[in-house]
C-alpha cells in the first residue's frame, strides 16, 4: 500500500512539474517576441528617420 501511494504522488509531481515548465516556457516565448516586436518598431522608426 505504501508503494502505490509514493508512485501516485511521484506521478502526480512529475505531472505537476510538467504543467508549470510549460507555463514557464510560453510565458518566456512570448516575452522575447514582445521584445523583438519592439526593437522592429524601433529599427523601422530609424530608417523613417534616416529616408
């Protein structure tokens, strides 16, 4: 008994831990397409400059 509650609650870690380092990965993902996104703006609005 003792053995199916370590493996249902190690299961349930690693399932737990899944979830969040995908959170995590998405959330950095979007960040670092909202920096390029902004450094584009910023690139175009120099050449607007420039011309």
């Amino acid at each position: 008994m003792g053995e199916f509650i370590f493996s249902f609650s190690y299961g349930g870690a690693l399932i737990v831990m899944g979830f969040v380092t995908r959170f995590f990965i998405k959330r950095m993902d979007a960040e670092r397409k909202g920096v390029e996104s902004v450094e584009m703006t910023v690139s175009n609005e120099n050449l607007t400059k420039v011309v």
